[in-house]
C-alpha cells in the first residue's frame, strides 16, 4: 500500500531551530604515536602485497599498484600491532575493502560482526554512524573512524528532536529507525532495521501502523511489502535519489538483454524498472548466483568495483553515483588514525544504552 503520511522538518512549527546533530569533536587520542613507517616500493612490499593484487587486479590498474601497496602493507602490519581489526562497507573503495579490511559487508553485517570482534581497537571505514553503531555494540572497545566529516545525509535529515515530536502526534504509535541514523535518534525509537530486514522489522512490531524513518524512498518499499500503515520521514540518500527511471529505460533500449538490480533507497520509477531490488548484500548475493552477462548495479560505484574484483566475468556497466561521505575515507587515513589512534568516537552514556537497545533488538529479531 502507499505511505500513509509523510512528514519532514517543515512540517512541525515548534521544532527546535538548526537541524541534525553535528559531528562530534574527535577527543584526545587514546595512545602513544607510532613512528611513521617507509611508504618506499620494495621487493618486500611487491611479494607482500601480490595475493592481494591478484584479487584486484580487474579493477585497479597495475600502474596504480605501486602507490596503493606500500600503505597497504603498512596499515595490515600496524593493525597486527595495535590488535586492531578493520570493518569495511561495501561502499569503499577496492584498495580498502579487498586490501586492508578484516570484514566487509552492508550495515546489518557489519553491525552483527562488530559484537564479535575481540580486537581490543576496530577502525570503521565507512560513514559516522557506522562506527556510533560499533561503538554502541563495543562500548570498551576503542573505535576510530578516519576522518569524522564522513557523515550521511540520511542521518543529517533528522534529529533526536524530531523523533520526539513525531511520538507526541502520534502517541502509542511504534518507531522504527534505518540504521543510517545518529546515535540520539536511535535512542528515542523503538527497534533500528536496515535495508535487509526493513520489513521483517516492521511487521515484527505486531502494529496497525509504523513510524518509519528517515528514509522516504526505503519507506515507499516498504510500505508496497506490507499491510502495515507507514509513517515516513521526508529523508533520503543522496547517492540514490539521483537516478532515474528514464536513465534505465535507457540502458534496457541500448542492450534488452542487459540485467538491472537496485537499491530500495531509490525512487520509485527506478525499482519499477529493475530486475531486482536488495540491500547490497542481497544485490550481491543475486549476481553470485545468476552471474549475469552485463549488469548495471544501481547504487554507490564502489560497490560495482568491489563485486568485479570478486565476479570478473560479469560486465558492469556504470551509471553508478560517488557517495562524497564514504570517499573521505582513504589509505592514507587510515594509517593515520593507525599511527595516531584518532579519531575516537565517543557517545554520550546518557543515550547510550537506550541507542544500544533499538541495535540489539534488531539484531537479536528472530527470523
């Protein structure tokens, strides 16, 4: 069915001035600088780094190599020294999720993994949230993101505030929040979800209607699953809500055969035109299977890379969107925040163990 109601900051009079929570001032680092590290191209590093490079090889030029591995190899012997442990979105770019990651994986993956991490430091190579979500799950674990502007403008569209005026409109009524949100937002709601198990969250709540937000798009899928009656936020991703229907029709007039697969944080006319519409690891999970001839993969363009490295015989075709926030996150960042033990991510222990509890219900739902 359609969303019910759709709100979003205009619509609430008495809404507290300014928008989402700023990112948090990194606070003094943890520990003592490491000395610098050579960052030369040796006969060590070439034999180091080549099983590597062999899994890469379809997606970064060998002309590139020589600049990637030498941090490369400097940051997987550092995370041995630090006993630190390297969790990767699918977003990122190839040299971080092939090269340098411990676990990769979409934000229910690496929020499942991070409760099972025994490093004693975990480095988030993806966006703001994702290491809040990590800091929640290992709340005496040191986790470092490398730079803290990797924000998203999902959790930029709403804050703590605004989650607590929608409960005052809509009293009784149960809050679902992605997992692409704040801290503070998840404090103020019920149970988070992700774009994998979004309605399966939904209708685990056993109501006749549900606040979902920020995500307007991922809401509209969500809604078109279920009889459950929507309430959306007016948020959305700025890597996928620029695509367009018209745009695929387009690649499917040029190549009938081609197969088109999406992500729910896209508009409407463009799941209408996919052959299939999942979160990354169900995207992925689809093209391990039917292994299709040409592919265009509608979200982040990284992710289409990282599926090639793995999949070379699947040609992907690109009208693919940079996310800006998840492209802060470099090679050479990360062995900074190695070296220097920054930047850390606090949470306030106000909102923390209520943050917490709306991650672990959603990891503990049963399927």
């Amino acid at each position: 069915m359609p969303i019910a109601e759709i709100y979003g900051p205009d619509d609430f009079a008495d809404r507290p001035k300014g928008q989402a929570t700023p990112t948090p001032v990194a606070p003094a680092r943890s520990g003592p600088t490491l000395p610098r590290p050579s960052l030369e191209w040796t006969g060590e590093v070439e034999r180091a780094t080549a099983p590597i490079y062999e899994r890469v090889k379809h997606v970064i030029p060998a002309i590139e190599w020589p600049l990637m591995a030498p941090t490369i190899h400097a940051i997987n012997q550092l995370k041995r020294e630090r006993n630190a442990v390297i969790l990767a979105h699918n977003y990122q770019a190839p040299e971080i999720f092939h090269g340098v990651a411990d676990i990769g994986g979409d934000s229910l993956q690496l929020a499942v993994e991070a409760t099972k991490v025994k490093a004693d430091i975990i480095v988030q190579c993806g966006v703001h949230f994702m290491a809040e979500t990590s800091k929640l799950l290992n709340p005496d674990k040191t986790v470092l993101i490398p730079d803290t502007r990797a924000g998203c403008s999902l959790a930029a569209s709403i804050t703590g505030a605004d989650v607590r005026l929608l409960r005052e409109k809509f009293p009784g009524v149960p809050v679902v929040a992605y997992v692409n949100t704040s801290a503070e937002v998840k404090a103020e709601v019920d149970i988070c979800c992700t774009s994998s198990n979004a309605v399966q969250v939904v209708e685990s709540l056993n109501a006749p209607r549900v606040i979902f937000l920020p995500d307007r798009y991922l809401a509209t899928y969500v809604a078109s699953k279920t009889d459950v009656k929507i309430i959306a936020w007016k948020g959305a991703c700025e890597v996928h809500e620029r695509f367009t229907g018209e745009e695929l029709r387009a690649f499917r007039d040029a190549d009938p055969s081609v197969q088109i697969i999406a992500h729910p944080e896209c508009p409407p006319d463009v799941l209408a035109e996919a052959d299939f519409t999942g979160s990354t690891a169900h995207m992925i999970n689809w093209v391990r299977e039917r292994r299709p001839k040409r592919l265009v993969m509608i979200t982040e363009c990284s992710m289409a890379d990282n599926v090639r490295a793995e999949l070379p015989d699947v040609e992907m075709l690109r009208p693919c969107n940079l996310c800006p926030h998840m492209k802060r996150i470099t090679l050479a960042n990360i062995l900074e925040s190695l070296l220097t033990l920054g930047e850390e991510v606090t949470i306030d222990p106000a909102l923390a163990g209520r943050a917490r509890r709306s991650v672990e219900r959603m990891i503990n739902l049963k399927n």
